[in-house]
C-alpha cells in the first residue's frame, strides 16, 4: 500500500501521545512535505510500536523522546531517540538478535520477550530497507531504519 508516511508515523505517534504516562515528552522533528513509500502497513506498524514503546520502557521520568524523518534522493531514514539508559556500545548491534537482552536484571524488571527488535529487523529488511541502532550509555539511546521512497507522476523523487 503507498503512504503518505509522515502521516501514516503521525498517526502511530498520536496513538501513543493519547496513552502515554506524563513522564515522557514527546518531540515530532517533521516536516509537511508529503513522501510516499510503499509499505505493508500492518507490519511497519509494529516496527514503530515496538521502537517507541522501547524508547518509553528505557526513558527516565522527564526524559525526551524525538521522531525525525529525513530524505535524501530515494531514501528515507527514520529516526527515533530516547534520553535512556543506552547501551553499551559493544552490544549496540546485539539488540537486533532474537531474545538478546541487554542484561538479565534489566530484562526481569521490565518484561517482554527481546524478540522486538529481531521482528522489527526482518520487516525491514524484507522491505529493502537496513535498520541500526546509536546509543551512548548513560546518554541515550537512537533507533534509525530506512525506507525506499516512492517517485512522483513526474519521475521525480518526491
Ligand atoms: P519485546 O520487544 O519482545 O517485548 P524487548 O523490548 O526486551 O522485548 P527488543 O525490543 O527486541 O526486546 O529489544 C532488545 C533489547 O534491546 C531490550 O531487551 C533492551 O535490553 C535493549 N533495548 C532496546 N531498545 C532500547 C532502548 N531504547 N534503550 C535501551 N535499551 C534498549
Ligand atoms: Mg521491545
């Protein structure tokens, strides 16, 4: 299905901003200008579900969360960021393996099965797209993927 995705990741975003606890702040870094992708959206869907809910289970009180969306030719890279707790950086690439979790205690207390991401990681990929992490402990934590934008009547990039 072809979307308009800065409306298809709005909407996602709003479902969490009506639900969410008062200790996070949300921050929406994107623009008007329509890009389309093609996407099922039912798994794109629970690509972002699981990459802000993760961003929300590892923020601390007050901690800020962004959404950004840039293009460059036919690629759109989403970002997502927390002010969380991050991830050491010998393990940033780890979070994408089936039920790896960062570290056992943290995974006791904060539940969930550490197949998120691995999920999140095949959609991708099944899209054409590439998905990687940037975290720095203590400091935060980024969640960036890519997708193929679709070109205008024009034979534009869009
Ligand atoms: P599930 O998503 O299946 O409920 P989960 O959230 O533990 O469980 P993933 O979403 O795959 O699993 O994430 C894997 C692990 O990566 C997490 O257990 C956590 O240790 C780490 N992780 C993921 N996102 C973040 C983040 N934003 N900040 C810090 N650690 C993270
Ligand atoms: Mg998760």
């Amino acid at each position: 299905e072809t979307v308009n995705f800065n409306q298809f990741f709005n909407r996602i975003i709003d479902r969490f901003e009506l639900s969410k606890s008062q200790h996070v702040t949300f921050h929406r870094m994107l623009s008007d200008t329509a890009y389309y992708v093609d996407i099922d959206t039912d798994k794109l869907t629970q690509v972002i579900d699981n990459i802000i809910s993760n961003a929300m289970k590892y923020s601390p009180d007050g901690g800020n969360i962004r959404f950004g969306v840039a293009v460059k030719e036919n690629m759109l890279t989403v970002m997502i960021s927390d002010e969380g707790m991050g991830i050491p950086t010998e393990n940033v690439n780890r979070i994408f393996d089936r039920f790896y979790r960062v570290d056992r205690a943290r995974a006791r207390s904060m539940g969930g099965t550490g197949l998120g991401l691995a999920i999140a990681r095949e959609m991708i990929e099944a899209h054409g797209g590439s998905i990687w992490a940037e975290s720095e402990e203590g400091q935060g934590t980024t969640i960036f993927f890519t997708l193929k934008v679709e070109m205008d009547e024009e034979g534009e990039w869009d």
